[in-house]
C-alpha cells in the first residue's frame, strides 16, 4: 500500500496498467488527448506488480486496472473516469492537479 501511495503521489496524474488491458489503453488514450502526460505503471512490467496489485484491490478498485490517480487522490478506475469525463469533471479535476494548463 505504501509504494502505491508513494508512487501516486510522485505526479499530477497517475495510472497503474497493465500491458495487455485494452481498457487501460483507452484511459492512457483519454489523458493523452486531453493534455496530460500521466506517470504509467505497468504492474505486469514491475517486480512488485502483484503486491501493488493487491493493494490497490484494498483501495477499492476491482478490477485492479487501470487505476487513476489525480493529485495524489484515488479517482477510481475506468468507469468512473469515463463518467467523470462525460460529466466534464475529468477536465477540471486535472486543471486543479496541474497536469494539465488550459
């Protein structure tokens, strides 16, 4: 849990992935087009992959990626992203982080 935390809290933005999740590439995508330049962690390319895993699953993100961080808050993952894009929070919520200027 703490490396989860530590690592979320390093960037604006922060998504846990795992290579082969074609869910987790739709939300890289989003942050991409959106300005963002989010930290990615690949959990099936780091050697503590499954117990970051394991922790972010606590935090309550079932499935366990993508998971989003934005300001070192856990946002949630690609469901509640995606709403909070269609509502228009997405947006705001990266302004206020700083990861993104306009």
């Amino acid at each position: 849990m703490d490396r989860v935390r530590e690592l979320a809290s390093k960037k604006a933005a922060v998504i846990f992935t795992k290579s082969s999740c074609c869910m987790c590439y739709s939300i890289k995508t989003l942050f991409y087009e959106l300005g963002a330049s989010p930290a990615i962690h690949e959990l099936d390319q780091d050697p503590y992959g499954r117990d970051m895993e394991r922790a972010l699953r606590a935090l309550g993100c079932d499935p366990s990626v993508p998971a989003v961080f934005i300001g070192g808050r856990f946002v949630g993952s690609s469901k509640d992203v995606i709403s909070l894009h269609v509502d228009g929070s997405l947006k705001q919520m990266l302004k206020d982080a700083k990861a993104i200027w306009f």
